[in-house]
C-alpha cells in the first residue's frame, strides 16, 4: 500500500514524534527506530525471537507506547527497529485501530466497511 504518517508518543502520551512507516500486512508488529523510542523514553519490555524476511531468527527488543493513527490514539506493541531496519506499521497496531488495507482504493479503511 506504501507509507502512512503516524505520531509515536511517550508512554504516557505527553511528548509525540511524527514518523512516515511503510504499511507492511506481513509483519506482526509496528517497528519503530530505537532512537525515537529512546527519545521519547519509551523502555524495552522484552526481548523476542523474530523471524526476518529471509527466514532468520534475531532477537528483537519489544515496548509498548501510545501511537496516533487516523484519528485514533491507543496503546500498542513495537519492536525497536535499529538503524539499518525499515520503520514499519504492522498487522497487530492496524487491528488495534480496527484498519484494514484496501488495495482497490490504495489507503487504509475502518474494517466494518470491508466487503468479504
């Protein structure tokens, strides 16, 4: 679908910063840059095995913060992306916000007026 603009916040939502994030339906999680998270103060929640694209295990560091989308503010997961990963928005954080991918129209759309 390409990228849509979201505001990453602290965890208490006070301070936020806008991030540009390629809308990716195969990842799990949003994927945000370790710095913005370190910026805003945002702490590594755990550790999980990752599976990569090309089918290798690394371990990525998981928090949790609020996120601004469409209009929408709540809390989600994200992995703290490092330098040399793309910031992605991820299937987890689009059903959170009740969003869908419409690729006819190219944009995301609340779920209940997706046809199946």
């Amino acid at each position: 679908m390409g990228t849509v603009t979201i505001q990453v916040g602290d965890h208490h939502g006070n301070r936020f910063e806008e991030l540009d994030v390629i809308v990716d339906t195969g990842s799990t999680y949003t994927a945000v840059p370790r710095a913005t998270l370190e910026r805003l103060g945002v702490p590594v929640g755990r550790s999980l095995p990752s599976e990569t694209a090309d089918g290798r295990m690394v371990p990525v560091d998981v928090g949790e913060t609020i996120i601004r989308l469409e209009g929408l503010q709540f809390h989600t997961p994200v992995i703290f992306a490092e330098v040399n990963e793309p910031s992605l928005l991820g299937v987890v954080t689009l059903e959170q916000a009740a969003l869908a991918v419409n690729p006819v129209a190219n944009r995301l759309v609340p779920t209940h007026l997706l046809r199946y």
